[in-house]
C-alpha cells in the first residue's frame, strides 16, 4: 500500500510555546551577533543555540551548526518557509521586547 506525502499544511500544529533571548550589549564597533534564543515547540522539543544576527538587510535568526563538520551545516532548522517565519518572528519580537527594557 502507497503512503499518501504529507504536505506541507500538514504540520501547521508546530507552535513556538517558549522563547528565551539574552540580549548581547550594545557596544561601539560591536559584532554582528545581537544575542542568542533558545525555543521551545509545542512544550516537548528545544532548540538552543539560535543566534540573532545583523545582516545587510535587517535582523535574521542562524540555527546552530554542526562545529565538526567540515562544511557549514545546520544541525537543526526547519524545512519549511512558513515554519522558519514563524520561530524567526517569535524570536525577533522577544529580542525587541528585552532591548526595550
């Protein structure tokens, strides 16, 4: 019997449950990295080592490498842009909100 492919529509259940920023200094010269996150989904999986970085055209969120690999690889990230948008907006909305306090 042939299994039916998920589509993408299928796993809208994801849902961003938690979110922790640590907001790096604001210092002259400083780095591109903003700070980190961490997520939490659905209260039953984590995510550390999110960073929040400065591009050429805005804030962005990285997803931690692989420090062993000998190519730039995620270890974790999601596969869908509807996904990915989601966890970013989270994390960048909590990351607004602790530099404002």
């Amino acid at each position: 019997m042939k299994q039916k492919k998920q589509s993408s529509t299928d796993f809208d259940c994801i849902a961003v449950t938690d979110v922790k920023v640590t907001v790096f200094p604001e210092l002259p010269g400083a780095a591109y990295v903003k700070g980190t996150a961490e997520v939490v989904l659905n209260d039953q999986f984590i995510v550390r080592g999110l960073r929040i970085l400065d591009g050429t055209t805005g804030l962005f969120v990285s997803y931690p490498g692989d420090p062993w690999s000998e190519y730039p690889c995620s270890i974790a990230q999601p596969i869908t842009r509807q996904l990915r948008k989601h966890i970013e907006n989270c994390i960048l909305e909590k990351y607004q909100e602790e530099r404002e306090e």
